[in-house]
C-alpha cells in the first residue's frame, strides 16, 4: 500500500529529518519527495509506500501529526486511492 504525507508549516531547521526520520524507524519506504519554501513556509509531499511498515496506517498516521506539533508543522497522511480520488479532476 501506497500513502501520500503532506506537510505545511512555519520554515525551520530539521523538519525534513523529523519526518523521515519517523518514517525510517517504522520501516516505510519514501519513493519520491517534492519540498519547496514558500515565502517562508515550508511545504511537502511525500510519496511512501507501507508495504513493510511496522505498525498500522492508523498508529503511522498518529505519529506523525505527534511528530508535526512538536516541529510547529501540520501533517496529514492520506491513502493513495483516497489522495487520488479526492484530486481528480
């Protein structure tokens, strides 16, 4: 299974290693990445696949909005069926 993570935030230090951090200790794979800074905020999408993941979506999903208020960024996961079918045009 697929997911697409999402993070918004306040510019900082660290958030890019905050979050693939989390994703390595649980064993998720990120197959593609896109980040930008936008007039000081920080935005990116991920592409993870969870095929290998230690723990369920749920728990992952949990963890990372955790992981996110603790940097000051708003995190959100999404299924990749989900993501795609909100976004179709």
């Amino acid at each position: 299974m697929r997911a697409i993570i999402t993070v918004v935030g306040k510019d900082r230090v660290g958030i890019i290693a905050a979050i693939s951090t989390l994703l390595a200790e649980n064993n998720v794979n990120i197959l593609d990445i896109s980040q930008t800074i936008m007039q000081g905020f920080f935005t990116m999408i991920m592409l993870v696949d969870l095929q290998n993941c230690k723990i369920k979506f749920s728990e992952l999903k949990d963890l990372l909005i955790k992981r996110g208020r603790e940097i000051g960024v708003d995190v959100n996961m999404q299924h990749e069926d989900l993501f795609n079918a909100i976004n179709r045009i």
